[in-house]
C-alpha cells in the first residue's frame, strides 16, 4: 500500500526551498501527525543534528516513520559532490552522505542523493563525472545495512546536467537492489516526455515518490496529470511513499492540508 510523507527542513541555508514545514522538529511531526500523514522525510544540516534515540521516542509516540532523509545539505553547506574534480572533495562528500546512511538507518529509512550527483564542466568531463558518480554509488550500495539504503534522484537540467531522467539514471544504479530510484514529480514534469511511461521503463527499480506538482506546489495546484501517475504507480505494483517535497504555498498547514486532501483523492478513494 503506497504511504504518505510530508518534509521537515532543518537547513536554514535552504530556506526558500520545497519542504512543507520548516526548523522545528517536534513540531513539524506533530502537524505531521494531525493533518494524518504516515511518515516524515528529514533535511538535517548533518548526521549529529540527527538524535537518533530522541526522534525514534518522537516517532513512535506519534505513530509515524522515517520516510527517507535527504543529503542536500552536504552541496548547500560544503559544496561537496560525488562528481567533483577534486579527490578530497569526492572523498567528503562520500562520508557525508554515508553518515547520513547511517544516521538514517537505524530508524530504518534510506538516504537520498539528489544535489550532491553535482555536475560535469569545464573542470569534470562528461563521462569523468558520470565514472565518480557510479563508482560512489557502487561504494554506497555496497556498505548499505538495510534492504534499500540509498535512493538516488535525477534532477531537472536547471539543477544538474548529470541525470535528468529517470531511464538514464537507473543505468548508474549497482546491480546491488540496496539503491533505487527517486521519482521527482516535478522533475518529471520537466524532463520526461511521458510521466506513465517513464514508470513503466523502469518498474520495480522506484523506491521513493516526491508528491509535488508542475510548479512544485502542493499536488492539485498545477498541471501534472495525477490520475495517470496513481494509475501508473498502482500498475508497476509500487508499495513505498509519496512524499509532499513542495513548496509551503501559500503557507505549511495549508499545503500539508492540500497534500493530504490529493494523497486521499487518488489513492485513498473514500477517505477523503
């Protein structure tokens, strides 16, 4: 059964950006838990910010899980990629996203890499970037404790000229299922010429939904086409979480609200 998950950034460097509430944990599961959603996913400036035992007690008194927790921080903060020129700026951002592997982990939730894939330029060739990504994710997957420990996000041309969609970013994926596939709505939106079929080409390999329309507001004030994306995502057999990565427009309760009304439409008919 697919699952709701709404965001909590606790990065002030990324303020502006799409995540639903904003700075305050506590109170960000908290109006998680009212407005019913099943899970949180987590933007920490880094692991230690993470306490593990605190926000395991939180979870489990409200009734919620770890949806996934992102890595962002590490190219807001540090500018450290994966695809970076620099052997000492690679090797950092490898230990970044790994603590935050393990920090999420033990609540049993797997990390994400989006930003931190950086991009290739006048300093990184092509197939250079591409060769430190794989072998990053190859290195990753293969120290991942959990049954998916790493999900890995194809972002739209304006934020990476890496991967943009989602074909082409399931060839970098370890033969090792232990890293899967994010699929980013409003990503998609941009870079794929049919969201259904860019599902179907790579079913199974998806283990994480970013639930946001076309101009990254909550789903239901743009124009992706949702009753194809539930269509789809109930065709490929996909059971994870579809996650509110939107902007709080026109402010967090209301977009949580929006979110909730959306996930219950397609895919809780009669619950609405």
């Amino acid at each position: 059964m697919i699952k709701s998950a709404v965001t909590i950034s606790l990065v002030p460097e990324a303020r502006g950006g799409p995540f639903v509430f904003w700075d305050d944990l506590e109170e960000g599961c908290r109006k998680a838990k009212e407005y019913g959603f099943d899970a949180i996913e987590l933007f920490a400036p880094d692991a230690a910010t993470i306490k593990r035992g605190d926000l395991r007690r939180l979870l489990n008194d409200l009734g919620l899980k770890l949806a996934a927790a992102g890595t962002g921080a590490g190219y807001v903060k540090h500018k450290l990629t994966l695809s970076s020129p620099d052997p000492a700026v690679r090797r950092g951002a490898r230990e970044f996203v790994r603590s935050i592997m393990e920090a999420a982990g033990e609540l049993g939730a797997p990390a994400i890499v989006g930003s931190m894939q950086g991009r290739w330029g006048e300093a990184v060739a092509h197939a250079d970037a591409v060769g430190y990504l794989r072998d990053a994710l190859q290195e990753l997957g293969e120290r991942a404790s959990g049954e998916v420990s790493l999900l890995f996000e194809p972002l739209n041309r304006y934020e990476t000229n890496l991967f943009n969609r989602l074909h082409e970013a399931a060839q970098v994926l370890p033969a090792r299922g232990t890293v899967k596939l994010l699929a980013d709505l409003f990503h998609m939106n941009i870079e794929e010429g049919n969201i259904e079929a860019a599902f179907r080409e790579v079913a199974g390999r998806v283990g994480h939904v970013h639930f946001a329309d076309s101009n990254r507001r909550p789903v239901g004030l743009g124009h992706v086409d949702m009753p194809a994306v539930a269509r789809v995502l109930h065709d490929i057999g996909y059971d994870g979480y579809v996650s509110a990565e939107a902007l709080p427009f026109p402010y967090p309760d209301a977009a949580a609200r929006q979110t909730m009304l959306a996930f219950r439409k397609y895919f809780r008919p009669g619950h609405a």
